[in-house]
C-alpha cells in the first residue's frame, strides 16, 4: 500500500488501485455544522476582485474540497494577518459557504460562492477553517483508505497480539507511517511504515489492522 499528501482527506492506495472519481454532491443541511464535518483547508485570502477566494487545501489532491458544493466554516485558529480587518460587508462569520465554482490554481484553489461579491467580503476571511462532511468525500476504490478513517482503529499482530490503536499518520514522502499507541499512554508510540511488507489487512467493518510486526521492533 502506498500513501499520498497530507490531510485527513489524503487517500492511502494499494499499489494497483485507481483513484476515484469525484461527484459533487451538497450536504442536507444548511443550519448546522455535519457532526462528520472534516477540515479540508483554510482561506488564505482573496483571489480577483469580484470575491474570488484563495484557499490552502490540507491535500495536494484536493478532492474533498470539489466534491461538496457546501463549505463550513470555524474562525481562524490563528492571528489575522496584519493589515486585514474586519470587513464592513462581512459583520459576522458566516456559517457556511455556498460554492459556485472551484479549480485548482498552482498549488492551491480557488473559488467563487454565493453572497461574497467584492474582494474586502472575501479578504476578511482570511484564516477562517474550511470543513466538508465526511459523507460528501468520494468514495474511495477497494483498497483506498482516507487517513481520517483510520485514525481510532485497532492494531493487531499476525499473532493476535495488541499493539494499539491508530493515533494519526505522518507523511514521509514515499509513503506514510502509522502512528500507533497501547492502551496504556506511558507506553512508546509505535511507528509502522503503511506499505505491503507490513501491512496485511485494513478490516474497515471490523475496525481492525493486520501487521507483520513484532512488539519489540
């Protein structure tokens, strides 16, 4: 198995798999935030000058970000840059945003929605967090796995033996690792490169994982 980018919508692939193929589909509900809502990326700032907006997605195959025409949204977790204000056209943070279009562009995205309309609208947002609901990402061909669905589960040995459960992933460039930590927190994190020479079997049902490793590694 082989692993790409970051984020947690990033898929990680069997060798032989395809990647999928994106259908925007909306969330059912404008009122609230999905209680699946994930982070995809982050407005960086305003793109043209009819409210086009810059935005930084968290996967260099910024799929999850197409596949959904409703963007919600958190305030920026960060300062706000210096010079940017708040806008006058935008008194409070909206809670969602309703996507017209979206491309790639360089090494980022840009996009245009409803009800942003002028480049001070769409520079005051800039560093707000951009989620999607889980349920809106592609679905993912046999063996593609995003990283958001592996986190929180089981490890396991060919022997049976526990090992943990999965507590986040780290890109290394050719493929990514799992992090994994026992049951008890003062036990070391293990680290297991997700590829096929130690990885047997990824049972999402089941919630489980399969690896050819020893506790002592």
């Amino acid at each position: 198995m082989v692993a790409a980018q970051t984020g947690t919508e990033t898929l990680v692939t069997a060798p032989s798999a395809m990647q999928p193929v994106v259908a925007a589909t909306e969330s059912k509900t404008a009122e609230s935030m999905p209680m699946d809502a994930i982070e995809v990326g982050r407005i960086i700032g305003a793109w043209g000058v009819q409210g086009g907006l810059k935005i930084k997605p968290f996967a260099a195959d910024p799929q999850a970000l197409f596949a959904s025409k409703r963007w919600y949204l958190q305030p920026s977790d960060q300062p706000r840059p210096a010079g940017v204000r708040p806008s006058a056209a935008l008194p409070s943070l909206p809670l969602l945003l309703r996507v017209k279009q979206a491309r790639e562009h360089g090494e980022g995205v840009v996009a245009t929605v409803h009800d942003i309309d002028d480049r001070d609208a769409a520079q005051a947002l800039a560093g707000v967090r951009l989620f999607v609901p889980r349920t809106s990402f592609p679905t993912p061909d046999e063996g593609e796995f995003y990283w958001v669905d592996l986190i929180g589960l089981h490890v396991s040995t060919r022997q049976g033996l526990s090992l943990g459960n999965v507590v986040g992933l780290i890109e290394t460039g050719p493929h990514c690792v799992l992090r994994i930590q026992g049951a008890d927190d003062k036990t070391a994190e293990c680290l297991i490169p997700f590829v096929d020479a130690y990885v047997d079997e990824v049972d999402m049902p089941g919630r489980e994982i399969t690896v050819d490793w020893e506790a002592d590694y």
